[in-house]
C-alpha cells in the first residue's frame, strides 16, 4: 500500500514485524494486506491560475492529517516512475477513435525517456498489451495494431479496478492514465467499490476523457438521458483523479488530446513529494489530507491549489 | 520458512511428478530413432559432431566414414529432431492441460486464501515452462539439429573441397574468383554510390528514433570508443568509402545491424557474447559489408523501416497477449523474442543468402586486411550454434544461418588469402573494454530486475522451474526425460 523507503527504515520494519509477528503471520496465510509500514510518499502537484507552480522548497508546504499538523520533509520524486495506460478500446468506442488516436500520438511525442510505461485496455475486460518498458514506442506500436474490438461493453469500473489492484502491488511512484470516456455498462464492480480503492491505494490517477465530440459538436442534439449518462461519466473520471491527487481534462474536441498528454507528462513531471511517517491510525477508517501551499511576497502569504489525494482508507 | 520450503518442496515433487507422466504422451515420434550407425561409427561420430568448426575443418580429411554411414547418419539425426521436438511439444501440451486444470480447480468454491495463492503460483509456474518448451521444439532443437548436419557435411565434403582449393591456389584459378583483387582493398568499387544511400540511412535511423523502439545508447566512454576503433580499424581496410556512424546501442541482443549510408549498430550483448578481439571485427567488417555492397539499398525498396518496426510490433503483441500459438509462434520465435535488430536483418538482409555470401567474403577479406585473426569470425558462429544460450538472445545468429555452405565458403576465402605474419586474435584493449562493460551490463541488469510488471502478479512463490536443454547432450539425455530445475528468481520476471 504505501511506499518502503532506505535501511534505517527496513530495520525498523522487521522490529514492527517481529512485535506483531502473530498478526503478520495471519495476514500471509490470509492473503491480506499488511498496513504498517514505516513511511508514506505524498505526491502532490500544485499551481495557480491553472499553470504548474515548480521550485517550492519544504518551507512552502503545510501537511495536515485528520486536521492535525504532520510533520513530514519534501525529498525528491521516486524515478523511475511506473505509469500505466489504461484506454478504453470497445466496439462501442466508435465515435471515441479520434480521441484515441490523438492521445496516444501525444503519447508517443510527450512522454519522457527514463519512466516505466504500460498499456492495458478494456471493454468487457482488462487486457494487459504492454508490460511496463521504457521504450516507448513498444506502447504505441502495440496500440496501433489492436485490430477491431470484439465486445460492446465498456466496463470502466472493473478495469480501473483491476488496474489499482495490480499497480497497488508494485513499489515507488506509480501514475494511472485513464483515457475512457468514464460511462460503465457492465462492470461487477460498483463506484464506490471503485472510489474505496482508489481511496485505499497510493496511485495518482489522470485522466483524458474521451467523448469530446459530445462536448464538443454534437452536445446540442443530445437528449436529457444522453447529457446525463454523461455528466454521470465524467462525475466518475473526475472523482478518480481528485480522490487520487491527479487530474482530469475534458476536452472539446479531438485535436486537443495532444495537450492533455503532453500536461499530464508536465503534471508529472512537477509532481511533489511529501515523505511522512504516520501516526499509528485506526486502518480501514478514512484519514484526512490537507496540504496548504503557499510562499511569501512582499510580507503577504500567497496561496496556491493544491492537488492531493483526500486521504487515505 | 518452513511454509516455503514446503511449497518448494511440493513444487518439485509435482515437477516431478508431470514429467514422469510424460512416457506416456503422443507426439511426433514417440520411439528414439530406429536407424543408426552401428556404435563403433556413432560414438566417435557423435563426438566428433560436438566439435568446432575449425577443427573439423583441420581433421575432416583424416576420416574414413563411408558415404552410407554418413548417409545413416543423417537419418538418425532426422528421426532424432523429430523426436526431440514431440517431446518437448508434448511438454508444452501437458503443461498446458496443467494450467487448465489448475484454473478450473480455482473455480471451485470455498478454497482458501493460502489455496487461492498456491494455485496461481503453479499457473504461473506451468505458463513459463510452457513457453520454454515452445521455444525449445521450434528453435532450439532444429537450430542444434541444423548445426549437426552441417558439420556432419563438413566431415564428408570438405576432403574433396579442400582438394579443389589446393588445386585452384596451385593453378592459380582462385585469381579468378570474386573480389579476388584483395591487395586492391580500399581502391575497389564493390558498388558504386554508396554517398547516395547517406539520405536512406538517414531517414531510416529518424524513423527508427520516431517510432520510439530504439534502445538508449551505451554511454561508457571506455566501451564505445573501444568499439569505434576496433570499426574504424576495420574501415580503414574496406572498401566503405562514406564516413562511417557506429552506435552502440545498450540493449541484451546478441547483434549488429547496418542501414545504408555507413551506419552500423553494435548491441551490447553482442559484445557481451563475443571472446576476443577479432571475433567482433568479423561481425562489424560482415555488418560493414552489407553497406558496401549496397544490400541495404537494395532491399529497402521492398520493406521500410516503419513497415518493420510495425510488423515487429504485432508479433511482440501477440506474444505478451497469450497468443503464442500456431502461426503467432512461429513469428514469435522469428521476431518477437529477440528484438529490433533481428527484425531489421531478416527484413533488410537476411532475407537473401546471396547478400550474406557477399557479406562473408568480404567482411573476411577486410577483417584479414586489417590484421585481424579471421577464423574469428567462424569461431563466432560456432559460439553461437553451440552454447546452450544462443537460444534467448543470438538474434544474430538467428538471422545469419551456420548452413553448411557457409561454413566452406568462409573456410575457402580465408584459404585463399595470403597467410598474415601474426594476426589479432585479442588485445589488452578487450579486456579493457569488457570490464568496462561488466559495469554497463551490471547496472542494465540491476534496471530490468528492477522492472515493474502487471503480467505476473503473484509473488512470494516458490522458484520457478526451468526446463533443461543442452544440445550438446545426448538426446536420450535431453528428450527422453526432460528435466525441470528450479531457478533463482529474478523479480519482474
């Protein structure tokens, strides 16, 4: 669940190990998953007026849990990272392709060398197509000769659920990139399923939303039922990343997606990283997060946004 | 631990356990061959068969095995492959009956977590000694087999070749071969413009770079200056007559590749593979060779650069999806396990053996014209054939064939050239370069183990098993019961 750090810490993981060996015991028979590790890695992005701010310094940050001050130091982000492409490929995509292709060519120009990358896509199911590489082009490659899809579904829900699970079981810094247009039509799971996993996992989520033709040309034609079903998907994607500390992007129309990308790499690319050890917590119940941002000019406190995770479950 | 010794141990028992049960499969051939020398002919014949090139080269004519017994000979080997490759295919299918019926017992209900587990351990386990026997019934067996009848070729025709040669070297008839004017190296004109395949070249490496597929060059100093001069050396003795471009790139395959216009890649492990010195001058001068005599050129018309790395692209997708079957296989085998610059040659160049014969003759001719040992480059190819891990990485060798004519072709060429005085087989140079690339390839190493994965999600199993081949065993050894041994485990993998 969150992040191992150095020696010091692994030392203090076996003494935590061997106190509560009858309890980690339990858990590997079990399967469970075991909450009490020594520190957590906080990534955060902050900005103003819609522009990444970068260069604040440990003094400029602020870190509340459950509304009370955690101590914490600003260490540098975990490289490299393990970031995840999971797009939507259905045959009911249609109207999505050129949404889809844009994004992964912005895939392709934007992402920086030295990262982790995967591919996986869904419709009725999660299909891993590329393992994590760093070379980049073996994602896009893979995309471009995914053939036709052979199912209707769009079963978002499960996949982005499937997905955290299988990224929740790696080590260092691991992104999300959802490229969907958020609707579910089939999915075992429920959103709030979705939503306590993505609370319980340390994966920032962003998200390029599909569908920008019916944001864009073709809203006024649609009928209440359709707007809705879509204002419902896009709560969804919006959900995922503010829970997550990420961000979703909307765009109206298809030439865009190059953008998006090419501000999600940014995104990441100025992510902050808040390293805290936490106080013991009653695990399974929500914990807070509030991170302020801010520096001083002129005497006067300037505030940024910051987007962070709500908290952990 | 005692939990996991005892998961080791029950791993291993069912290891067992499936490979007994396998005596009972059906397959190619199911009997070890029926025909076969009589022992007092195989036996030295099999240990002569496991022996280099060079020296049978050396000792063919001292042989006294009659054209019937080599006749029976090629027979056995043929029913040998046959059923060699039915075993291991019967392995794959039995290890597949395995995953299918352990994913059927994971359907049952009310198992236990600790069950749930064991479970998809011994799926993944089956899964990878699955692919493994793929690999070994459709690439690592017809490749040993291949190498055996050529060199049994070798023992029977070189006597007579070697005749020949000496007959055309005292005539003086070998004059008259190709490219036969080797004191003129370096003022010939082996094709003429080879500056008008510079833009080729060019646009192909830009769109090799666009696409993303290109691994990251080797940034030791120590290492690619080394192998800039070992190519700068082998420059200056050929017929290259554009700057020459090397890059070294750092990625495991075991290869070397040229586009036109004077630009060659060197991939690390081909420098892990090589022994000395001119071993990897015979690689490069043969890699040089295809840029001089404009193969490249010649046969980008018909396949471009981006139509390979997107056909590459498919095959590597149907590998990772599970699709490895059938038709999917066979290209797998072909590209996806090996890499980019596999596909290249056997696109670009290895799709012609008369490019390659070209190739040889010349890359020997400018390996011996730069001072170089050129039985280094036969040496190479005998690595290759030989050792047991060709079969992972000698993408190479994939592409370049060790066919018996091949081997007497190189063998006549480097007859024919003048004796060198005291050619280069090794320098202090090499050694220096390889302990530099002991770190580039440590650190490499340490990255992939590094690797995160979503393909293999099950952790804390026992270590998994892998299965044994080695070609130059017997098959009663390597096919009758294939074996299984349990491997240290390698994270990400």
């Amino acid at each position: 669940m969150f992040n191992t750090a150095n020696s010091f810490c692994s030392q203090r993981a076996w003494q935590l190990a061997s106190l509560f060996a009858a309890a980690f015991l339990t858990a590997q028979v079990g399967g469970a998953k075991e909450p009490a590790l020594e520190t957590i890695s906080l990534y955060l992005n902050v900005e103003k007026d819609g522009g990444l701010i970068t260069g604040l310094t440990q003094g400029n940050f602020r870190l509340y849990l459950d509304g009370k001050p955690q101590p914490f130091r600003l260490e540098g982000p975990e490289e490299p990272a393990s970031i995840a492409l999971l797009v939507e490929y259905s045959a009911s995509s249609g109207y999505f392709l050129d949404d889809l292709n844009a994004s992964m060519q912005g895939f392709l120009k934007h992402a920086p060398e030295g990262h982790w990358y995967a591919l996986a896509t869904f419709s009725r199911e999660l299909e891993v197509h590329t393992d994590f590489t760093k070379q980049v082009g073996e994602i896009t490659a893979a995309y471009s000769q995914l053939g036709l899809p052979a199912w209707n579904e769009i079963d978002t829900y499960d996949a982005v659920y499937e997905m955290i699970d299988k990224m929740g079981r790696l080590s260092g810094r691991r992104i999300l990139i959802v490229v969907g247009c958020g609707l579910d039509t089939f999915s075992e799971h429920s959103m709030d399923q979705v939503k306590a996993k993505v609370e319980s996992e340390d994966i920032t989520i962003f998200v390029a939303a599909l569908g920008s033709l019916f944001r864009g040309s073709y809203d006024q034609y649609l009928n209440s039922s359709a707007r809705l079903s879509l204002i419902q998907a896009q709560a969804f994607l919006q959900m995922m990343a503010q829970k997550s500390g990420g961000f979703a992007w909307f765009p109206n129309h298809f030439n865009a997606f190059p953008d998006v990308m090419q501000g999600i790499m940014q995104s990441i690319a100025t992510q902050y990283r808040l390293v805290y050890e936490p106080p013991p917590r009653n695990f399974g119940k929500f914990q807070k997060i509030k991170v302020e941002a801010f520096r001083i000019v002129n005497d006067k406190r300037e505030d940024f946004k910051v987007l962070v995770r709500k908290g952990w479950r | 631990m005692a939990k996991l010794d005892f998961r080791g141990l029950l791993a291993l028992l069912c290891s067992e356990l499936l490979v007994a049960n396998l005596a009972g499969c059906v397959g190619h051939r199911v009997a070890l061959p029926e025909v076969r020398p009589p022992s007092q002919v195989f036996d030295p014949l099999s240990e002569e068969l496991k022996k280099s090139y060079l020296t049978l080269f050396e000792t063919a004519s001292q042989f006294e095995y009659s054209d019937a017994q080599i006749a029976k000979m090629q027979e056995y080997l043929k029913q040998a492959q046959d059923y060699c490759v039915g075993r291991f295919e019967n392995v794959s299918n039995e290890y597949q009956r395995r995953v299918d019926e352990t994913q059927k017992t994971l359907k049952k209900p009310a198992i236990t977590e600790e069950e749930r587990h064991n479970l998809h351990c011994s799926i993944q386990d089956a899964r990878a000694l699955r692919g493994e026997a793929d690999v070994i019934s459709q690439q690592a067996i017809p490749v040993a087999y291949d190498n055996k009848r050529a060199k049994l070729e070798v023992i029977q025709k070189w006597p007579a070749q070697l005749k020949e040669i000496r007959a055309s070297l005292a005539d003086g008839t070998y004059k008259l071969r190709r490219w036969a004017d080797v004191e003129d190296i370096g003022f010939r004109e082996i094709e003429k413009d080879q500056q008008a395949d510079i833009k080729l070249g060019q646009e192909s490496i830009r769109d090799l770079k666009a696409s993303g597929l290109m691994p990251k060059e080797i940034d030791d100093d120590a290492v690619v200056t080394y192998v800039k001069r070992v190519a700068e050396k082998v420059v200056a003795n050929s017929d290259l007559h554009v700057p020459l471009h090397i890059t070294v790139l750092n990625s495991k395959e075991i290869n070397a590749f040229a586009f036109p216009g004077g630009f060659v890649f060197v991939e690390r492990g081909l420098l892990e593979a090589v022994d000395d010195e001119s071993q990897l001058a015979g690689v490069i001068a043969h890699e040089m060779s295809h840029v001089v005599a404009r193969h490249g050129h010649k046969l980008m018309a018909k396949a471009t650069v981006s139509s390979i790395i997107y056909q590459m692209a498919q095959i590597a997708a149907v590998v990772l999806t599970g699709g490895a079957a059938g038709i999917g296989t066979y290209y797998a085998l072909q590209y996806g396990f090996y890499g980019l610059g596999l596909a290249l040659n056997l696109n670009l160049l290895g799709v012609s053996r008369d490019f390659e014969a070209q190739a040889d003759q010349l890359g020997i001719q400018y390996a011996w014209k730069a001072g170089y040992d050129t039985s280094g480059f036969i040496r190479f190819f005998d690595k290759m054939a030989t050792k047991e891990g060709y079969v992972n990485g000698a993408s190479w060798f994939r592409s370049h064939p060790p066919f018996y004519q091949r081997m007497v072709d190189s063998e006549r060429e480097i007859t024919y050239l003048p004796k060198q005085a005291s050619p280069t087989v090794n320098t202090t140079e090499f050694a220096a370069m390889k302990e530099a690339l002991t770190k580039v390839s440590a650190k490499a190493e340490e990255e992939s183990k590094q690797r995160p994965s979503l393909i293999s999600p099950e952790q804390s199993c026992p270590a998994p098993s892998k299965l044994l081949y080695e070609p130059d065993q017997p098959i009663e050894a390597i096919c009758s019961t294939p074996q299984t041994v349990s491997v240290a485990k390698e994270p990400g993998n």
